[in-house]
C-alpha cells in the first residue's frame, strides 16, 4: 500500500485524488493546501487529514508519496523538500519556472534516489501508449520522421498570457507545446540539439497585441538527423484535434483522433462523422474529455511502478528535458533562427 499527501485542493488535485481512492494498492494520507477549507474539504470526502504545516507531513513516516498539484512557482520547492524527506515524487509540469532552478530540483532528487513521476498524461492515452511501445518495440525501426498535431477548439489561455507574458512569454509554447515535446522526445531515439520555431498570432487580436502567439510550427532535430514536425493552433471548427505519426526505416504508425461516437452517416450529401471527442461544444474543459483515461492512467503507472520497484515512464528529469526544449523554442521565435539546446 502506498500512502500518499496530496500537495494542492484544486482541479487536479480532485482529479488525482479521485483516481488515489479507486487504486487498490493507494490510500490518500493528508491534504494541504493554503487554503485550510479547501484542504478539509477534500481530505474530508476521501477519509484523509487535513495538514498546514508541511515540514511535519513531510517528516511523518506514514507518508511514502507525494502528489504536487499547487501553482507552478512552488513546484521545485517541494520537490525538493520531498526528495530530502524521502518521499517519491508526482508533479505536475512545469518542473520549475526557469532552468537553474530545474536542473537544481533534478540534482536533488537524483541525490535522494527517490523515484519521481513528471504529469505528462498524454503518453498515456491509450493510443498514444500504444504508439509508443510499437516504436520501443522496434516494430518501425529506426525512427526517421515524428509529426504531431495539437490544435485547440479555442483559446482557453488569454488571461494568463496577459499574467505572464513580460516575465515567461509565448503561453502557447510553454502551455500547449512542452506536451508536445515530452511526446517527441518519446518517440524519438535520440535527444532533440537543434530546435526552430515559426509563430504567428492568427485567432485572439489581444495575443496579438500583447505580442503572444496562438499558432505555430516547430521543428526538432536530433543528432543522428531524425526530424519531428510540431504543429499548434487555438482555434478548429471540428473539435480537440491530437494526431501523432511516426515513420521509421521500416514502416509507419498512426494514433488518430477518436469521434465522439463512432456512428457514421451515409446520404446523398455525403459522409458525415461526429466532432472529434471534446465535450460539449464551445467548452473549455475539452482536454478532459479526449484524455479522460490517460489522467487516471499516469496515476495507476505511477502507484504500480512504486509497488513493484519499476522506474515511472516519465521522471523529473523528464520535465527539465522538455524545459530545455521550451527555452530553446523562445530563443528561436524570439530571434528567428534555429537554436542548439544546451544545459542552461
């Protein structure tokens, strides 16, 4: 049994939560929060303590894990304050909000040598993981060319373009795209060195106004020449729109978009699917909808890992991976020129 504090009430400190108390080898130990009624609230619903003080449950021995779903600007804090108390580690991206700090959290756990767990469910879509172990299994051979399509039904990240964009621009690069990036470096069999990025505000004038982006194609190449094509925009007439393609030396794979049923209308006006699967229409939540069971599925992975001494697919070091790459990508928008990725 793996017991568990839960760091952040929120959205997705619900959702883990939720997916915690069905997990037969999981039990939810605590909840903080900032907010003590947010913290009561939710334990309360799962049978677990509400804590304020952070330092104490970090130190309790009934505590083997961590879930970090606070804001971003706390999360190497407490992955660090984790890895030095033992505890394994599961948190939500980004790692930290610059690369000094990130590297610096990734030395820590490493020094600790506690198991950690980077929230990035979109490998965990089933096809996406299906996907994913054919190319691990060597069912394509060498991996030549990645493409991998991202398009939002709208925008959903103005205000916080408007919150962030002096001191961390381009949202759409560090919101939407990183996804994107831990998928590549997935994929492919080598780290992505050079990065170019092409940006264009299409769909909301005000991220135009402020100098923001909400489409744009990025290219990676790595070392040994493998390419991988990245296309992102917040706006489709026909629903959440995530497609993945890979194609090696001896074949190609494909994980398509899902419809919302798989109902098929044949007329004399032709042949009409459903939307792709996005919830209710002009929805802002449609994320959920398409990865509805990779959310409990990075969980589950993690839990098991932990039970059965595996290493998590995704670590820590994972994140900081695609933050070098999300870095390198504002280099390249900024400057309009393709940028090597280096440590930072």
């Amino acid at each position: 049994m793996v017991r568990f504090c839960i760091f952040g009430a929120g959205q997705m400190g619900k959702r883990h939560a939720r997916t915690l108390a069905e997990h037969p080898k999981a039990e939810i130990h605590s909840v903080y929060d900032l907010l003590p009624e947010a913290a009561a609230e939710l334990a309360g619903r799962h049978g677990a303590i509400a804590v304020s003080d952070r330092e104490t449950v970090l130190a309790d021995p009934a505590v083997d894990a961590v879930v970090i779903t606070t804001p971003a600007s706390s999360h190497a804090e407490l992955v660090v304050a984790a890895a030095r108390a033992g505890k394994a580690i599961f948190c939500e991206k980004p790692l930290a909000e610059d690369i000094p700090t990130a590297r610096a959290a990734v030395e820590e756990v490493r020094k600790a040598g506690v198991p950690s767990f980077m929230g990035f469910m979109k490998r965990f879509e089933p096809s996406h993981l299906a996907l994913i172990q054919a190319v691990k299994a060597g069912e394509i051979g060498d991996v030549e060319l990645v493409l991998l399509t991202n398009r939002d039904p709208k925008v959903t990240l103005l205000e916080l373009s408007q919150q962030t964009h002096h001191h961390a621009p381009y949202t759409l690069l560090r919101e939407s795209t990183v996804h994107d990036f831990d998928l590549a470096r997935a994929l492919l069999d080598d780290e992505p060195v050079e990065v170019y990025v092409a940006a264009s505000s299409l769909v909301e004038p005000e991220l135009g106004r402020l100098g923001e982006v909400d489409a744009a194609m990025t290219t990676l190449k790595t070392a040994r020449g493998a390419l991988c094509h990245i296309n992102n925009i917040w706006r489709t007439t026909y629903g959440y729109d995530q497609r993945l393609e890979v194609h090696g030396a001896k074949g190609m794979l494909r994980a398509e978009n899902r419809p919302e049923t798989n109902l098929v209308r044949y007329t004399d006006a032709g042949v009409l699917h459903d939307r792709l699967l996005s919830g209710p229409p002009g929805g802002s939540q449609f994320y959920f909808y398409k990865y509805a069971e990779a959310y409990p599925g990075e969980m589950n992975h993690f839990v098991e890992s932990l039970e059965e001494g595996r290493r998590p697919m995704v670590s820590v070091e994972d994140g900081y991976r695609s933050q070098l790459l999300v870095e390198a990508a504002v280099e390249s928008l900024k400057t309009n020129r393709p940028v090597q990725v280096a440590e930072r």
